[in-house]
C-alpha cells in the first residue's frame, strides 16, 4: 500500500467514526430526538461508524503484522468489512424510503410507518447483510473441500451484484420521485407568488431545494463508491483475465462513503440540525482584544510551539517508515532537526510562562514594573532563538565531526544537550516549590480568618490556588518523566556506555502528550482564558439554566 492510501484512508475512517459516533450520541442523549426516522438514522450511524472502525485499522494491523498472507485471518477480515459495507448500504435504504414516503405520501406516513415496521425495517437491514455474509462464509469454507472452484466465485459474484444493483436501483428510483416532487412544489410555490406579487413583495425559499441536491450529492456518492463493487463483481462473473486490482481506491470511496452520511441525514432532518446549531451556537465575547494580554503572548508562543511538535513528531517518523526512508542520512538529519527544534522551542516557552506566572504569584506588586510590553517581546523571541541557535551550532559540530571522524565533537554537543535539559528541569522545579510555599501560606491564612468569622457566622471558602498547584505539579512532573528519558540517552552517550538508546518507541509518546497537556495546563491557570472557554460551551448549559420553575409559596409568605 502506498502512502497516500494511509494518510487518506486514516483521515477518512476518524472522519467517519467522529461523525457517526457524534449523531449517535446526539440522538441517544435527547428524548426528544428519539422518533421513528432517527431510529433509522442510529443504524445507519452505527453501520457507518463500523465501517471507519474496521476497513482502515484491520488492513493496517494486517499489513503491519505480516498477517495478510494468513488466508483464514484474511478472509475474517474481508467478511466483516464487507458485512459492514453492506449493512449500511441496507441501512441508508431504508432511510431514504423513510423520507420517500414522508415528502411523496406525507398523509400516509403515520399509518404505513408505524413503530412495529420501524423496528422490522432496521432488524432486516442487518439480517439481510449477515445472511449474505453467512452464506458466503459456507461458499467458501466448501470451496476448500471441492475441486471445482469456479461454481462457487460466480455464485458469490452474482449475489453481491444482485444486492448492490437492486440497492443501486432503488435509490435511483426512490431519488427520482422525490424530484418530481420537489419540482412540483416549486413550481406551485413560484405560480403562487406570481399572483401574490401583483400587491405584495413576495421572496420565498424552497428548502427542498437544497435538500434534494444534497442527497443527489450522496446518492451519486453511493453509486461511484459501489459502482466499483459492480465492476469487479462482473469481471468476476465474465470470466476476463483482467485482474480487479483497485483494492486502494475501492476502500477509499468505501470510507468516503460513511464519512458523507452523517452530513447527509444532518442537511435533511431538521431536528438534528437544530439540535447541533443549538450545541455549537458558540456565543462570541464582545470584545475579544481582552485576551490579547502580555501573558497570553507567551501562552500563544508555547501553542505555536506544541502544535508544531505534534506535527512534525509521529507524521514524518510514520511516511518515513511507510516510504522506507528512514536510512537515508538526509531524511534523518531533516527529521531529527525539525522535531528538536520545536521540542527545545516547547521548552524554553513553557519557562518563560512559567515565569511569568511566578512573577504574578510570588510578586504581584512588582508584576507590571517588571513585566513589561518590550519584556514580554525579548523573553518570547529568546524562546526561539535559543533553539534556533542551538540547532544551527549542532548543524556545525556535527560537520567537523563527519569530516574528522571525531567522536569529541558529539559528546560536546550531547552536554550542551543535557546543560539545556537539565536547567529547565531545575528551573521548573525551583519556581514550582516557591508557588508551593506561597499557596500554602495563604491556605493557612484563610483558614486562621475563617476560624474567627466562624464564630458568628457560617463560613465557606474555596482555594482556587490549591486546584491550580495541583494541575501544575502534573504538568511539572509529566515533563520531567519525559525529559528525563531523554536525559537518560544522552548519560548514556556521554558515559560511553554499550547499552543503546533504542527507546524511540517510549519518548515519541511522552513528547506528543507532554505537548497535549500544555493547552490543559494554561486553560486551568488563565481565568479570562477559561472563561471564554465556558462562554463556547455555555449552550446545553443555558438552556437548563433558562427554565422557569414555580415560586415557593411558603419562602415568599
């Protein structure tokens, strides 16, 4: 498998089993969400979400594993993925004659589908695929035990092209009824506002409109993924020498395919998008130039600096393992270079950061003397330049290294690497112990002035300290378990030790989810940060918090 088969193929099966787990959990967690149609929606979700989670990640473990090779574990894996395929192909025709018979039949709809053919409609769309998967699995466990090999493909062949033609065929049919339909009412609502108009300004907007051509969207989707199903499935029946090696792009338009119907069934019930454009209403502050403070300058900079490491750490390592790459000296030096460079630049910002909130903490009167605009500016720029500077001067050690044939230069260059290690290390350490104290005495000094308010009246009060210095010390201490390996590596080349340092395996994750705590660390600290973060998720929330409740006769009495 070639590389752009990994990177699209992973990115469409989250896609789907975002998408898909996402309306699931929207329809299960809302009563109101939970009718007759949506019924058929949760299949179709959960199909799909099958699909993301099988096609992809199985033949990935396949092909890591050498375990394609294995016919049983191959077949396995090729029952399931293609009893998930044809489980949502069922699925979605059952929706979309959900929603034929609603805008075709609309004063039927309530006596034809009724709860007991809802739960008969989603029960065949999964009994049908796994009756065709079963009857397959029996075709070619008999094939093993039979010498005439021909009977048994053709039979498959001409069953999967039977249930992909008549799906194909009634989507088709079921899609162009509708718009008939869809044309007809629009053509009735503009003869109606061309008579309306002799008096009144009249501006209409047909929905439908944009739903059918969406849907025509999906279902010409469905009919280029499957129509590829079909091809081989003929070539199979045909008999043509012609091999059906087209393997990649088949799994693709399948992961294509379930990544697209969650938007589909989103655009057409109206329900489930009001409920998604309430959940992600995403109320805008005012005024957002209040969080363009001199301390969120320095938290920007460590974002810039974590996302460039989760960027440049796992994806280059992962095309060059699946490019074979990975000796070629060049694509070493780029790789190691550019994952160095912003993991120091990681580093050097959390410092400054946690400076600046040792300075505030520790010294609040001196904050804003010291604490300055050109301050912040010199201490932001320093955080890169320090990396910089030191993989520009590697760059040369390593040079006169390669041309001497000199082992000196390299330990040189491994203690200047633990120097810059260790000194955050202490760094961090320092500041953190100084909070400690800090908060602690606070912490006593609150409770001696709740002591002596408690004696006439009820006293509460809550360390927000203490919650962050909690947070702190894990974020403190996760970067020094992760450092500390890389400290260990570097021990180890200095002290000239025979033990390698082949734990690339353990560091690589301990790197990204170093950076992946950072924003977790800096949105528990920075209130103005916090609360813009509870004002974009205030939406379920306020909605709860909105509603009237009776008055209590007796504490208004």
């Amino acid at each position: 498998m070639q590389l752009w088969f990994w990177i699209l193929g992973w990115l469409l099966s989250i896609l789907a089993m975002t998408g898909n787990g996402f309306i699931i959990f929207l329809v299960c967690s809302k009563r109101q969400l939970r009718t007759k149609t949506n019924a058929f929606i949760v299949s179709l979700a959960v199909a799909d979400f099958c699909v993301g989670m099988i096609t992809v990640p199985s033949l990935f473990v396949c092909e890591s594993l050498d375990l394609c090779n294995n016919r049983p574990i191959s077949m396995v894996v090729w029952m399931i993925r293609n009893l998930f395929a044809f489980a949502s192909v069922a699925n979605l025709c059952s929706l979309v004659l959900d929603r034929y018979i609603a805008i075709v039949k609309p004063l039927k709809y309530l006596t034809i589908m009724k709860r007991r053919r809802v739960i008969q409609m989603v029960i065949l769309s999964w009994v049908v695929p796994t009756a065709i998967m079963t009857f397959a699995a029996n075709v070619i466990l008999n094939t093993s035990f039979s010498q005439n090999l021909n009977i048994p493909k053709n039979t498959l062949s001409v069953m999967f092209i039977s249930f992909e033609i008549f799906s194909s065929f009634v989507l088709i049919c079921v899609f162009t009824s509708m718009l008939k339909v869809v044309f007809k009412h629009n053509r009735a609502t503009r003869s109606l506002a061309k008579q309306l108009r002799f008096n009144h300004q009249v501006s209409f907007k047909t929905q439908e409109k944009s739903a059918i051509i969406m849907m025509g969207i999906v279902v010409g989707l469905f009919l280029m993924c499957y129509g590829s199903f079909m091809r081989c499935s003929l070539i199979r029946i045909s008999g043509i020498v012609k091999a059906c090696n087209d393997r990649e792009y088949r799994i693709i338009l399948l992961g294509l395919n379930s990544a697209t119907n969650p938007l589909a069934y989103s655009f057409f019930k109206r329900d489930i998008k009001k409920d998604i454009k309430r959940r992600f209403c995403c109320p805008v502050s005012s005024n957002k130039r209040q969080l363009r403070t001199k301390t969120n300058a320095l938290i920007v900079s460590l974002a810039v600096a974590d996302f460039c490491v989760g960027m440049s750490a796992v994806p280059p390592l992962f095309m060059c393992e699946m490019a074979g790459s990975c000796n070629h000296l060049g694509t070493m030096v780029i790789t190691w270079t550019t994952k160095s460079l912003f993991q120091y630049a990681s580093v050097t910002n959390l410092c400054c950061l946690v400076l600046d909130r040792y300075i505030a903490v520790v010294k609040p009167l001196k904050y804003l003397t010291f604490m300055k605009r050109r301050r912040v500016i010199q201490m932001v720029t320093l955080s890169w330049v320090i990396p910089i500077v030191l993989i520009f001067f590697t760059y040369i050690v390593l040079s006169i290294s390669f041309f001497q044939k000199s082992i000196l230069p390299i330990k040189v260059i491994t203690v200047m690497f633990i120097s810059l290690e260790m000194f955050p290390s202490m760094l961090l350490i320092c500041f953190f112990v100084a909070m400690l104290k800090l908060v602690f005495k606070h912490n006593r000094a609150a409770r001696f002035l709740a002591k002596q308010l408690r004696f006439n009246h009820q006293v509460f009060f809550k360390t927000q300290e203490k919650s962050a210095i909690i947070m702190m010390g894990i974020v403190i201490g996760l970067f020094l378990v992760c450092y500390g390996i890389f400290l260990r590596c570097s021990f180890t080349v200095v002290s000239d030790m025979d033990t390698s340092c082949n734990d690339t395996q353990f560091k690589m994750p301990l790197l990204v989810l170093n950076s992946a705590i950072n924003p977790l660390a800096y949105s528990f600290f920075k209130r103005d940060i916090k609360k813009e973060i509870k004002g974009h998720f205030c939406c379920s929330v306020s909605s709860k918090s909105n509603r009237i409740h009776p008055l209590n006769e007796n504490s208004s009495a």
